[in-house]
C-alpha cells in the first residue's frame, strides 16, 4: 500500500484510465468529417486524399464520333483530356471546327466526344445558296486536299500522289484502281469529289 491506496486499487483506476483515453481516441476518429474537428485543420490539409483521388481513377471509355479521321470507342486514361480523345481517334479531319469544343475538359467514363463540321458558308448578297463543293483536281492535289475527301485517309492520299508523280499523272478517276488499296467501292465514292 503506497500513500494510503492499495497497490491493487491503483492499478484498477490506471486500467479504468487507459480504457477511457482509448474509447475517446476511437470517438474522434469516428466523428463525420464536417464536424468542428475540421475547423481546426490547416487550409489544403485534406487535399492529399483528393489527389489520392485523382491518381486512382482508372481508365474511361469515350465514344468519339463527328469530324474525326477514325470514328469510335476508345479505352484512354482516366485523367485524359478530350483532346487526347481526339488524337486517340486519328485527329481531327479537314473541315473539322474544334474550336466550338473544349479541348482542356476532362473526359469521364462513356462520355460521347463530337468533333463539329464547320458550318455553311453563308449564302452571297444575291440570295443564292452554294452550289456542291467544286471537285479536287487529282493531276494536281495535295496530300492533304486528298486526305479532306471522304473514303481517303492519310496513308492512302500519300500513295495517291506517291503512284501520279512515279506514273508521270493521272488521266482519269479509273486509273486510281491500280493504287494500293483503292478498290471499286471507294472509286465511286470519289468520282464526285474528283476530276483529273
């Protein structure tokens, strides 16, 4: 017996003790985030678990349609902007107006992503509508005016003016049969769009 209290005593009331400051501990931790508690953290102190957050997030699916060269559902990360979207699909394609999208927005999981045509030019002071898009020269296009073409993508506008420099020009829409890749179908799908 030490200062009047028994030894057993003592040990009683330190257990009693500990068994409290553990039973508040608990509560603490326990209380919802929006108490009082959090009024007393530093400005930014839950911003790790925020970034947490973000680092976690896996991938997304995003349905890219519109003015894109390669039209469809791509897997991209799950921090990825649309403009990443957008390249996942191949670019954007002539005509495309990607200044009425916000390239900087984060994408989210099964968004649909719309790359816009530019619209009509407006009809001339006499009131009289456009008429269709004058054809594309094939003896004397570009790479790139090829590519504009629907049915004609990059690597096939490259063969196009890769097979008229070899073979001395192009005399007729036919001739392009004998490029690498072209078939029938996309041959009468250019004979509107082209000219010799």
């Amino acid at each position: 017996m030490l200062g009047g209290v028994p030894a057993g005593n003592r040990l009683r009331s330190v257990a009693l003790l500990a068994a409290v400051a553990a039973l508040a501990f608990v509560a603490l931790k326990l209380l919802p985030s929006g108490t009082s508690s959090r009024a007393s953290e530093p400005p930014g102190a839950g911003a790790p678990a925020t970034v947490l957050q973000r680092a976690e997030r896996g991938p997304a699916l995003v349905h890219v349609a519109g003015a894109v060269r390669r039209p469809g559902v791509y897997r991209v990360a799950g921090d990825a902007r649309v403009r990443d979207a957008v390249r996942r699909a191949g670019g954007a394609r002539a005509g495309a107006d990607l200044d009425a999208v916000n390239l900087a927005a984060r994408v989210t999981d099964g968004e649909q992503v719309v790359g816009p045509s530019r619209a009509p030019r407006p009809a001339a002071a006499g009131g009289s509508q456009p008429g269709p898009p004058a054809p594309v020269s094939l003896g004397s296009a570009s790479a790139e005016e090829l590519d504009s073409l629907d049915g004609i993508g990059p690597v096939t506008a490259e063969k196009i003016v890769e097979w008229r420099t070899h073979n001395g020009g192009v005399g007729s829409v036919d001739e392009l049969e004998q490029v690498p890749g072209i078939g029938p179908k996309t041959i009468e799908s250019l004979r509107g769009q082209l000219s010799p």
